[in-house]
C-alpha cells in the first residue's frame, strides 16, 4: 500500500495534476468577501485526493517542497484566471520558508508570471508544523513582509508553538483553528479560550479570523466576541472559482441597539449550588425552602454543570411511585444540561439574543452566571427583560432626534458608570470641522445628511460588545471604548468619512477644494470641504477621576484637535 501511495504521488508531481479550490473569508462587518484561501486537492479519482493524506504521504516520501512549490503555481494560475481585487490566502509551511529552500526570487518570478502583487498575497503559516529555526524564519518573514506580503498564523491552537509564533512573527492575521469554532455555544472552555484570543489580538494590533463556522449559532458566538472576519461552510464551501453565500450575515438594519446599561454580574444572584452527587430528597427540601427558588445549579469543582428545575423534580415525584423510584438518586441524573451559561461581562442584549435564537422550544427561565468559567450565580429571564425594558424607554426618551444615538443623560450615566467600574478606557469626542460653511452652502438636507452618515460610520467601526456612541447634539459625538486600536480606527473614520462627505459638494467645488461662505464675522471667505476632528483621552485610572474632570479634559483636548496634524490629538490620564 506505501508503494503504490508513493508511486501515485510520484504520478501527480511528475504530470502536475493538483487543483486549486478556493474558499472565501468573509468581512462581518462590511458583508462582503475580504479573500479567499486557496485549498490544493489531488485528482478526484485518486487515493491522495484529500489534502491531509496528499500532503502526509509526500512528508513521508520527503517532497513535501516540490509539491508545495507545486500547489502554490496552480494557485496563482487560477486566481490569476479570475482578476479580483480580495485577498488570496496560501499556504505554506516553515521548512518551505527556511534557506536553502527558500527563494524568494522564485516566488517573485512566478507572481510576475501571473501578473500578482504581493500586496494581494496573504501567506498562512500553519502551527501545526514545528518552526525549530525560528530565526532563519524570522529572517524570510520580514523579507516577506518587506516586498509587500502578508502574514498568517493557521491553525492556532492545534499545534506546537503557536503564541510563541505569534509573538516573534508579528503576524497581520490569526487564525483561529475550527476546532475551538465548532459548537462553541455549547463549550464553556472553548468560549473563554477564543475570548482571551480576542483581546490578546486587541492589545497585539492583529485580526482574527474563525475558522470553520458552520451554524448560526456558531456565528452569533463569533459576533458576540467582536470577530469580524470568518471562513467556513457557512459562508461558502470550497469550490473551484470564488463564491461566497452571505445570506446567513445579519441584517445591519435589524440589528438591535447595545444596551449602554448594566451587565450579567449585575442581574445575577447567588444561589447556593449543589454538588451532582446529592440526592433528590436533599435538592428538593432546598427548593422547598425558599418559595423564590425555581431552579438549583449543579456544580462540580466551581464549574456548572446545569440546572435543577423545580418543575422537573414536581414531574418526577408525580408519577406513581415517582418519590420511591427517584428521591435517593443523584441529581446528576435529572439536571437541564442545555442551561444558557453567560459570562459575567456580557451585556444584556447578548444574553437576550442567545435566550430567543438558541432554544426555540421554549424560553428558559434562567441562566447561569460565570467568572471565567467559575460559577457566580444565576440571572432570571424576567429581570432581564424588565432591565431591557427600562433601558430602551430611558433610551427612547433621550435620544437624538436624528441619529437616535443616545444623548447627553445616557452619555453622562455611561461615563459615571466606566468611571465605577476602574477599567481602562478612551474617551473620544468628535467634532465635524467647517460644518457651518456647509450648512449655509449645500443646506440643512445635506448637513443632516452628513451628521447621519457619520453616526453610521462611528457605529460601524466602533461594533465591540462594550463600545458605547452617543451624539451629544449638532455635530459632536462622543465614543467609549475599551479598544486599544483607537488611533487606527479613527483614521479609517476620517477616511470614510471624507468619501462620503465630499461626494456630497458639486463637481467645481470638488476641484477647488474648498468652499465659499460667510464666517461668524460675516465676513466671506474660502472654507476647506469638511472633515473630522479626533479628540482622544486615554483613561488609566478611572478611580482618580470624576465625570466633569474627564468632560474639561475633553472640552480642551476638543479645541487642540482642530490645530494637531491630521485632526486628531490625543492625551493619556495616568
């Protein structure tokens, strides 16, 4: 059988008969395809088909490199084919990129032949290979990175160094692998896995990717956590041209607002928990005791393992001989092990979306809460639609007329609130520049056109769980966030922005590059077209500051913004 798996691999490299198949990685956020990965196959009618055993027999006959060398020609031959401008993720493994295999000169060559850019080439290194000369690749790495290339982790998780890869090859991307993707709204331990990814890549400056999301309850987890970008059957098997389904993506006009109110922690009381081995009789003299407990969570070394409903233990004891047959067996045999488990952090509309889309049977009563997987407590679904209740009619009553962003009441509640909490955030105020001239040139239409686009793209860029905006009146906004990417973010704003605004002017104004007005002398004279002002406060210490301290350093920082180069200027607060 290795013979013939030898001889058949020897028949595929010799006539080159590999096919590039392409599945694509899709932007969250936009709903559109960001790239697609290339994915080589063997003949469909071959033993080696499959990629894992096509590339496992060639490590093994040791041409792991001309094979490599191989899949990457088809690759660049097929998307070339197609002429689109997204990415193309490749795949490469660290011994193809050490000297003396590696040369990069072949590599240029052969994306000439294509008519490539480097720019458009993402190249995946894979952890489950180990990189033992991690300098060497080092050295190819930033050779990459230097003529234009991007760079991949796949697979973390799977392998051998991946953190340490991270780290030392300060990758553009990571890839989470599929395995801590699959049923993760089921898994507790692959949730606070994938959340500590993602604010390691928040603090490092580098974008997730998640594999293999394949349901829409894997997706709603993804989002949640604030990945932006995914790959997986759900968006688009692989195929031989680029195809993508975004069908699955939600409706950004349906979208429900953050709650800019209260947490899990906050709604969750602690209920004494059982451990799995106590019986019945003992589980139910509890509940009989407290008239206000409906359900007991089982917990085993501080982890829950579900919910012990009153009704069930009621079900079982009202069946003939139910009492007899069940009180002295452990509750372990009689929990609700499809309890909803929700991190103390979690923000109610989250909980709220995973109570309706998760079960449609019937909607739980309770959930349990968790402290990095360590139980906290139990909320009720009553408390918390009330709490949403309460928030959206505070919402309602305060918000912008025209963006419907909260106001200044909301904006002042969430900075007295981030304050209380003492953990470290930014403070962003915006401020539209020339925004008179325009309003007397274009008109009122327009200048409430341009304060609701810009709404729009603050909400966009600014889409973590814990990010709050608020519109605090005219053409000033205020933004929260506990992101530490806050520079980049503003500058993509200001780049957006200045698209959408200016293609609002005519043509000859355009040309020009600036607009005639009145000035508040009446006076007239020439005004840039419109852009945006940053004014960023980096809170450290939050317990040092009161909100009126944090709104004067605003005001200031506000009034340098319109002088710093490229409008944004920025202050931290030890």
């Amino acid at each position: 059988m290795k013979d013939r798996l030898h001889d058949e691999l020897k028949h595929i490299l010799s006539d080159g008969l590999i096919t590039s198949l392409f599945q694509p990685i899709v932007d969250i956020d936009k709903q559109e395809v960001f790239g697609y990965e290339s994915l080589s196959r063997g003949p469909s009618d071959s033993p080696l088909h499959a990629a894992p055993v096509l590339f496992d027999v060639a490590e093994k006959s040791g041409v792991s490199g001309e094979l490599e060398e191989i899949c990457l020609t088809v690759a660049a031959k097929n998307w070339s084919a197609h002429a689109l401008d997204s990415y193309l993720f490749v795949n490469m493994s660290p011994s193809i990129l050490l000297p003396p295999r590696f040369r990069g000169f072949r590599l240029m060559k052969l994306l000439h032949q294509y008519h490539l850019k480097p720019e458009q080439i993402v190249i995946e290194i894979s952890e489950r290979y180990p990189a033992l000369q991690l300098q060497e690749l080092k050295s190819s790495i930033s050779w990459l990175k230097s003529q234009g290339f991007k760079v991949a982790i796949d697979d973390l998780g799977t392998g051998y160094s991946g953190l340490k890869l991270w780290a030392d090859l300060k990758p553009d991307f990571v890839k989470i692998d599929r395995h801590f993707i699959r049923d993760i709204h089921d898994d507790l331990v692959k949730l606070e896995f994938v959340r500590s990814l993602v604010d390691l890549s928040s603090r490092l400056g580098c974008t997730l990717i998640a594999e293999g999301v394949e349901n829409q309850a894997e997706l709603n987890v993804v989002m949640d956590l604030g990945i932006v970008f995914i790959q997986g059957f759900l968006v688009g098997r692989p195929k031989p041209y680029p195809t993508a389904d975004l069908s699955s993506l939600p409706d950004k006009q349906q979208l429900v607002p953050k709650s800019t109110g209260k947490l899990a922690r906050d709604l969750c009381k602690y209920i004494e928990p059982v451990e799995p081995d106590v019986s019945l009789r003992e589980a139910w003299e509890r509940l009989q005791k407290d008239i206000n407990i409906f359900s007991l969570p089982v917990v085993h070394e501080g982890r829950p393992l579900g919910l012990l409903h009153k009704w069930r233990v009621m079900e079982l004891y009202g069946s003939q001989y139910g009492r007899a047959l069940f009180e002295k067996r452990p509750v372990i045999h009689f929990i609700g092990r499809d309890s909803l488990v929700v991190d103390q952090n979690s923000t109610l509309d989250e909980i709220s979306r995973r109570l309706i889309e998760e079960d449609f049977h019937y909607l739980k009563q309770h959930f349990i809460v968790v402290n990095q997987g360590i139980y906290a407590g139990l909320g009720t679904t009553r408390t918390l639609l009330k709490q949403i209740t309460q928030e959206r009619i505070e919402k309602a009553r305060y918000a912008n007329p025209l963006t419907q962003l909260p106001g200044n009441v909301p904006i002042n509640n969430e900075l007295d609130r981030r304050l209380k909490r003492q953990l470290p955030f930014s403070f962003i105020y915006i401020d539209i520049n020339d925004f008179k001239p325009l309003n007397d040139v274009l008109g009122y239409q327009i200048g409430d056109l341009v304060i609701t686009r810009i709404a729009d793209l603050l909400l966009k860029h600014f889409n973590h769980s814990s990010d709050f905006v608020g519109h605090i009146g005219g053409d000033d906004f205020v933004v929260m966030t506990e992101m530490e990417s806050v520079a980049e973010l503003t500058h993509e704003v200001q780049v957006a922005f200045k698209a959408a605004a200016h293609s609002l002017y005519p043509q000859d104004m355009i040309q020009k590059g600036y607009m005639t007005a009145l000035d508040r002398d009446g006076l007239q004279r020439n005004f840039p077209l419109t852009s945006i002002a940053f004014a960023i406060i980096r809170v450290e210490s939050p317990c040092d500051y009161k909100p009126d301290q944090i709104a004067d350093f605003a005001a200031d920082a506000k009034k340098q913004s319109k002088k710093a180069d490229r409008f944004c200027y920025s202050r931290i607060l030890i």
